[in-house]
C-alpha cells in the first residue's frame, strides 16, 4: 500500500538547487524534497510519499490522517506516532 505521511516541517533550505526541507515525523526527522509543494514554511504540516511532500496541510487534516492510519494499524509498522 502506498501511503502519504505528514510531517511538520522543520527547516527548508536549498541542497544542490534542490528545494529540501528537514521534516519531523514526530520525533523521526528527515530530509525531504519540496519542490512539488515551494511555499512550504517551517511550521507548516506536508503530506509525505517516498522522500517528497506532494501537499501542504493544516494541522487538523494532518491529526485526521494519523487518525485515519491508527484506524488502518498502520502507525506501529511506519515506526511514527500522531502529533
């Protein structure tokens, strides 16, 4: 199954002309590449699929979807908790 994964960005800066950010998927921290999403701030919550943000989403809909993956019993295999 393919999911998308929210993360809080953390910082956003640029890596080869790359737009990267670091993201933190609740105390699991990443670089992830934002180039499908530019106006991504640290801050600001992305949905996350293979090492890219594919959107930015707010807070609210960031708890749905861990809601939506604890329903599913898919936190514990992704090793990633809800804000």
């Amino acid at each position: 199954m393919c999911l998308g994964i929210p993360g809080k960005v953390l910082e956003v800066y640029r890596e080869n002309d790359v737009l990267m950010g670091k993201v933190d998927f609740s105390g699991i921290r990443k670089c992830v590449c934002l180039e499908h999403v530019p106006e991504a701030r640290p801050g600001d919550y992305v949905l996350v699929h293979v090492g890219f943000a594919l959107s930015v989403l707010d807070e609210e809909e960031a708890g749905r979807v861990f809601a939506f993956l604890k329903e599913m019993n898919q936190l514990e295999e992704l090793k990633v908790q809800p804000p």
